[in-house]
C-alpha cells in the first residue's frame, strides 16, 4: 500500500487540468467500497457566463453541462472513475465534451489516522471547442474530517494542460475545500469553495484567478443515494458569475 502512495504522489510531476464547469465537487476521503458501484448525474448550468466565443471556445452563459460518473471500488482503499462530459446550448445543440478516467487510493481506515487522507490522478480529453486544451492531468490530494456535526474537506489539487494553449504555463494551483453543519440526520448545510490561481511558481493577478462560492445542501435519504445542490457566485471576472449545480448518485 505504502509504495502505491508514494508512487501516485510521484505522479504530481504529471498533472492537469480537470473540473472546470463540469464537475463542481469537492472530495471527500472516502473511496466506494470493494465490489460496489457508484453512479453519479452531474447537472451544472451557468445562469450567468461568457457570451462570447473566446480563442476558438464556445461561450459558457445559459450553457447546460451533464455529466455522467461512474465509479467501481476494486479494494477497501481504491477505486477508478470514469466521466463522460456533455453540453448543451441554445444554437449549439448537445454536445460530446469528452472523457476522463480517474484512479484514486486512501489511506486505509485501520491505520487509524486523525484525518482522512486520499489521492486521485485524472487524466483526460475534452474537445477544442469547449476547452483551449485538449489534453490534460491533475492530481488531486484529498484530507477531510469529520468531528461531531462539523465537517471538513480541502482538495490543493495540482493541474497542467499536456496539449493545448496553456501547455506551458507549468503546474497550476486550483485549491476546492469544503466546510458543512448537520443540521439533522438529514439535512447538511455548508460553504464550498473553487479556485484557480495560475502557476505554482508565479500566481496569476487576481482579475485573472477563478474563484468561486458555492453555497450548498446535502441530504443524506439513504448511505445508499448522493444529493447535493449549490449556487455558485464568482468573485471575479475571469469566472463565470452565477452557477446552478446539482449531483445525484446511487451506490450499488
């Protein structure tokens, strides 16, 4: 287990590009258990965007992104995903996006560590017109936890485009992170976070950074189903300003 670990975190050498407006979510440790499937409906829409085309790449405002996830847990602490990515907009028609496929590994529960601890690599295509690269990686390192009804999560994920515009801009920083309440054994209420702020070595000016707030609920019906549902506000002009997502995931 331990050579794994320390292999995937090798892999940071490796990383890129991956969320955008297709996948809000922040991650929790957890991986889906040995045997089961997870599948998951990513319904995103973007009340407010870019209206323009923009280096070849189609405008984003009143854009509907569906995304299907699917999910097979081989071990107790690793799994693959797999996405399909989708768009459909008024003159534009539904779209293939593209797909990517990502490994993810945690550190086993009976190590009993004080927070949760996982890593996921996700590497992908995704078409020109949609995105200014084609081919891309990230790394996504994942620590949460969970301490009476407050819990926590923080994604420092790392990205790189591989071909594409940005291909040399280097190792990117797109910090997600996390904080909601139980309010019942049902209802969980809290605050995510997306950013993106440019190189590693040299961030971005923050006109040019992406972030953005995402007020969200969580109802937990059943361990056996996944809701989720936010509006997300972005702080500055380089992201697009209103965002309506929700998720829908049954375990099998």
């Amino acid at each position: 287990m331990l050579p794994v670990l320390c292999g995937c975190l090798l892999a940071a050498y490796w990383t890129a590009r991956a969320q955008d407006n297709y996948e809000i979510q922040v991650y929790g440790s957890e991986t889906v258990p040995a045997g089961a499937t997870m599948v998951e409906l990513h319904s995103n829409f973007t009340a407010e965007g870019r209206k323009t085309e923009e280096n070849g790449v189609l405008p984003t405002d009143h854009a509907f992104h569906e995304t299907l996830e699917i999910t097979r847990g081989f071990t107790p602490w690793f799994e693959t995903g797999f996405y399909v990515f989708t768009s459909a907009r008024s003159g534009d028609g539904w779209q293939w996006v593209g797909d990517h496929i990502r490994p993810r590994i945690r550190v086993p529960e009976e190590w009993h560590w004080p927070v949760g601890l996982s890593l996921s690599v996700e590497a992908g295509y995704q078409q020109r017109k949609f995105s200014e690269d084609t081919w891309s990686l990230e790394l996504r390192p994942i620590i949460d936890k969970q301490w009476g009804r407050w819990y926590g999560s923080f994604n420092p994920a790392i990205e790189k485009s591989l071909k594409g515009a940005n291909a040399t801009r280097g190792y990117e920083f797109a910090p997600n992170a996390k904080v909601s309440y139980d309010v019942t054994k049902v209802v969980t209420l809290g605050v995510e976070y997306y950013g993106s702020l440019g190189p590693a070595t040299h961030f971005d000016a923050v006109g040019d950074q992406q972030h953005l707030i995402v007020p969200a609920l969580d109802l937990n019906f059943s361990p056996k189903w996944e809701f989720n549902f936010g509006v997300g506000v972005g702080l500055t002009h380089s992201t697009d300003h209103l965002i309506i997502k929700m998720i829908i995931g049954r375990r099998f």
